[in-house]
C-alpha cells in the first residue's frame, strides 16, 4: 500500500483555500493508499513516503529560497512531484525568456532586477510583476501616464530583493479570457477558462481574485499545441507528474503562454469532477515506481 504525501501550505488561522486536497486524499485512500496532507515546512520525515506530491504550497513565493531548499531536501529523501530541479527552474518566471529562445510563443516580457535602470514602455499598457509571484502577488497594470505608479512598484520590489517583469498587457484576454490547460501523467486532463485578473488602477499591493469567472473550456487544437510545445522545452524534458500552461491571445489572435505553472497549480477538480479518476491513477503509478 504506498505512502503518498500531498503537500500544502499552514493556513493557521484561517481555513484551507485548497478545496480539491480534501477530495484527493478521500479518492487515494479509497484505492489503497495511505495518502496525507502535509504542510511543506513541518518536522515530517519524508523518506517515510513513496511519493510526496506537491499540491497547493501556495505561500511558497514568500519564501522561494527556502521552499526551493526544502524541495532538494525532499527530493533526496523520497521521489518528489516534480522534481527538484524543475521546482527551481520553474520558481522563477525568467523561464519565459527560455521558452522564447527555444521557440516557444510567449508574452513578450523584460527583466529589471534591483540595480538596474527602471525602463518603462511610454507607448502602451504595461504589466509589472515579480519573477517569484503566486496569486497576483504584487502584480498591477499600468497606462504610460502613471509611470510614477509604476516606478513606486518598482522600488518597493526592489527593496524587497524581487525581480520585476514587465510585459504589454495582453488585449486579447479581455475578449478570450485567460485558458488555463491541466496536464497530469503526462496527457491533457482539462482546460478551463477566467477573465482577466488585473483591472486598470489597482494598486499592485491590494488584495485580488486570482481565477474570475472561472469556468470549464475546451481548448483549441492551437492551443493544445502551444501547450504541448511548451513542456516539450522544459530543460532535460523531465518526467512531469503534473503541468498547467496558461494561455492568452496576442495581437495575432494567436495563443501564447503567459505562464507555465510546473510547482503548485490548482487542480480545479470542483470544476472537473470527472478528472479526479484519472489523478488518482497517475499519482498511484508514480507511487509505485
């Protein structure tokens, strides 16, 4: 009977965000498993299970370098999903520029670390947000004329040690909405679809609902191949448990990867119930490697 871990993060105080752990821990262990939710941070003795699964560390962008260490600890004492070494490379958003050198259509995105010049577009509608971010934490949009805004942001993260990426805002995502594909045991499991997150004139420090209008969809043959290119160009083409590849359209009105979600994304499964079978599956083929 194989030890499965799903890992997440401690709430205390509040309640749980993570709606679909309960499910998955219900559904383990009615096909034999032992399966637990265990908080990433805790005293726990990895190597006492066969899989730990990385589920819904959702305060780890708070603390990526010590999660980052956590992950290499883990991975050394038990089989970890995903791996070590994409949990690193996928913690920071600089993958984008990656993927666009392999080939991969991304949203267009620049880099300005602490230190360097604070160069913003004057022409166009602009994104500022971290390379280490979950949640739209710390993200904002911007029109050129509230560059002063943006530059405050700027400093803020910088003080902070944060990376910023800036990237255009992306047109399209008013119209198509941003499609979110799940792949788990290496084959397309769902998609759904949100409307855009960021409204223009929120501050970049407020409080904002990660997924709006959240609802089922059914991608495109585009965008299945965009997604399926993606994580393809993942560095070592690793064994992947788990994957979601967010997608938006560009001024093209063709897809193009906004972000590639390899450490802890929402499964969705309250979306998708049907989909739980065939997590549960998977998780208990890797289980037993």
């Amino acid at each position: 009977m194989p030890r499965v871990a799903l890992v997440t993060y401690d709430p205390r105080p509040e309640p749980s965000k993570d709606t679909d752990l309960p499910v998955l821990v219900e559904a383990l262990r009615a096909a034999g498993a032992e399966a637990e939710a265990v908080f990433w941070d805790a005293d726990v003795d990895w190597s006492g299970y066969d899989l730990a699964v990385i589920r819904s560390t959702w305060d780890y962008s708070w603390r990526a370098a010590e999660f980052t260490a956590w992950a290499e600890r883990c991975g050394k004492a038990t089989r970890l999903a995903n791996p070590a070494q994409v949990v690193r490379w996928n913690t920071d958003k600089r993958y984008l520029g990656e993927l666009d050198r392999a080939g991969v259509p991304v949203v267009p995105t620049g880099y300005i670390a602490p230190g360097d010049p604070l160069s913003l577009p004057t022409d166009h509608e602009y994104v500022v947000k971290p390379t280490s971010g979950a949640g739209a934490r710390y993200a904002a949009r911007y029109t050129p004329e509230r560059q002063e805004d943006a530059v405050r942001q700027l400093e803020r993260m910088h003080a902070e040690g944060l990376t910023a990426m800036v990237q255009p805002y992306m047109r399209g995502i008013d119209a198509g909405g941003e499609r979110a594909l799940q792949f788990f045991g290496g084959r397309l499991l769902h998609a759904s679809r949100k409307r855009a997150v960021l409204s223009s004139g929120i501050a970049f420090d407020a409080d904002k609902v990660a997924h709006p209008g959240l609802e089922p969809w059914i991608p495109t043959p585009a965008e299945v191949a965009v997604a399926e290119r993606a994580l393809a160009a993942v560095p070592e083409a690793p064994e992947l448990l788990y994957a979601r590849v967010d997608l938006v359209d560009g001024e093209d009105g063709q897809p193009r990867v906004m972000e590639l979600e390899l450490v802890e994304p929402n499964l969705f499964l309250f979306l998708h119930p049907g989909s739980l079978p065939r997590v549960v599956e998977a998780v208990l083929a890797a289980a037993r490697r």
